[in-house]
C-alpha cells in the first residue's frame, strides 16, 4: 500500500534516526513537518515546514513521529499541556521511536487516549545509515488497526515492519535487540583481550571474524526456537543429539580459551559465564541449574 499524499507526517528530533526518518518521509511523498531545538537540524530540510515546537507540530500533523533521545524529553514534547499532545487532533497517531521504558510508552498512550490519539511503540534498528537509506527495521507495538493505519508511515523509512505484539512489545523487543548488540560486543572485546595478550594483531582477528560470520552467521543461529525452556521428550532426537554435541564443544573451546587467559594473566568474566551457561544456552537444561557432574577429564556436558 503506498502512502496517501494527503498525510501529514511530523518528525520531533533531528539526530542521527530522526534525521533519517524525515528525508525518508519525504522522499515518500508524504507531507513533511520537522521539529528540532537546533535550527541547523532543521534547515536540512528546506522542503519540510518548520514548526516552532512540539505544539505547534501536533496541530499540523496526522502522525508524529518522536525520534528524541531520553524518557524525559519524550514526556516533555507529548507533554498534554505545552507539547505535542495539548493541540493534537482526536484520530491523529503518535508512533514513539525513541529507545525508552515501557512504563513511558504507556504513560503516553493514556494521555493520548483521553484525547483520542492513538499511540504505537516502534523501535528502531540499523543505526544511522539505514535511518539515512531509510531500511530501519521497526518493531512495532500497539493495536493491530492503529498500526496496519500506520504501516504505510512506518513502512517510508523501513525495510521491515514487524508487529511484536501490544502496546510496549515494540520497545521490549527492541531492548532485546540491543542486548545481543551489547553482549556481541563484549564478547568481542574479551576476544581481542584475549588476542592482544597473545600477540594477535587485532585487525587481522577482526578481519577473519568478519569473514567466518558471514559463513555461520551471528548471534541470532540458535534463535529458531519457539521457548528458551529445555528440551523435552517430544523434541526429535537427533536435534537434541545435534545441541548436545554443539554444548560438548563450546565447554571444550571455552575451557581451553579460559586456560589461555589464566596462563596470560587476563580476565574473561564474559567466557567462564559462558561456559557456567552453556547448557542452557543450547536447550539441555533449565539456565541457572547446577550443570550435571562429568566424568574426570570429560569436557563436554551431560543433560
């Protein structure tokens, strides 16, 4: 469905995703007002029309769109008194692209609601050069209507649109996201700690790191599962045998990286807590159960 020419987007916060999602709108043909405290931010849209602030963007627009940075400022230019929400129109939309707590989405919506203004969470992934490509990917939460009204907005600066669930689901997805971004990375940090105490050029580590992922993918290969939850008897076989051979392996490669660092005196917290979870990690039980014992000099790990 492409976007109606009719519909009028506002974009509150010019930074390095609002920014994108803007241009990306108007790009889309829809109707473009920006808002931002620097006046540079929105002069790099001298296509879009101006709004002074939040209030008098609420007043033009049929969706706004708030790319702001903090919970506090996403309050302040919803704000019902002097921000967007105290002059927004009974049946416009109001779609939260800031990273914020679910508690400050549903504050939101609530105020909205009492002004019959409808409110998604969308979180947003693919940093700043998708905003600028306009291929975000966007986790959305909120009434199945009120997005699919939305999904041709949502879709301008998107190369995915997925509905996670209600209202909030969007942003919980999204703060799932950045802790496997987070957590990738500080594996990778241990790893070059690791490599630097070895004598590795770390540029040649990160270079056929980059290389071997592209071969057996990244942190999201073990998600094709339904639950987090252990196997169980139901579950085929052979790949329970599979997980199990994999959980054997990663105790074998993780004990002998974890003798490395001790021999080099560095610290891999990151790993040994790896290791202490990677039965769960790979479905062969509960995560935080004690681990079964092994036999003397055995590496892998029973169920």
């Amino acid at each position: 469905m492409e976007p109606r020419r009719s519909t009028v987007v506002g974009v509150i916060g010019l930074g390095d995703i609002g920014s994108g999602v803007a241009g990306a709108v108007g790009r889309a043909g829809l109707e473009l007002v920006v808002c931002d405290v620097r006046p540079e931010a929105t002069a790099a849209f001298p296509e879009a029309e101006v709004a002074r602030g939040p209030r008098e963007l609420g007043a033009r627009c049929d969706v706004m769109a708030v790319a702001v940075v903090t919970d506090a400022q996403v309050l302040d230019v919803l704000d019902p008194d002097s921000g967007a929400l105290s002059t927004a129109r009974p049946g416009s939309a109001v779609a939260v692209l800031s990273t914020v707590a679910p508690d400050t989405v549903r504050a939101v919506a609530e105020t909205a609601r009492r002004r019959h203004v409808d409110v998604v969470d969308c979180g947003v992934s693919g940093g700043q050069s998708a905003a600028k490509e306009g291929s975000l990917v966007a986790m959305v939460g909120g009434e199945p209507a009120v997005v699919d009204r939305l999904r041709p907005v949502l879709e301008s600066f998107s190369s995915l649109v997925v509905h996670m669930g209600p209202l909030g689901a969007g942003i919980k997805a999204k703060l799932a996201r950045n802790l496997v971004q987070y957590g990738s990375w500080l594996a990778a940090y241990e790893a070059q700690v690791l490599a630097e105490a070895s004598g590795i050029e770390l540029a040649k580590l990160a270079e056929v790191i980059r290389a071997s992922d592209e071969k057996i993918g990244g942190a999201s290969r073990l998600m094709f599962r339904p639950t987090v939850a252990p196997f169980g008897p139901d579950d085929h076989p052979g790949l329970v045998g599979a997980m199990r051979s994999a959980a054997e392996l990663a105790h074998k490669d993780l004990g002998a990286a974890l003798e490395l660092a001790d021999q080099l005196g560095v610290s891999l917290p990151l790993a040994a807590m790896t290791d202490d979870r990677a039965d769960a990690l790979f479905g062969l039980r509960p995560d935080g159960a004690a681990p079964a014992e092994r036999a003397p000099g055995e590496q892998g790990a029973a169920t």
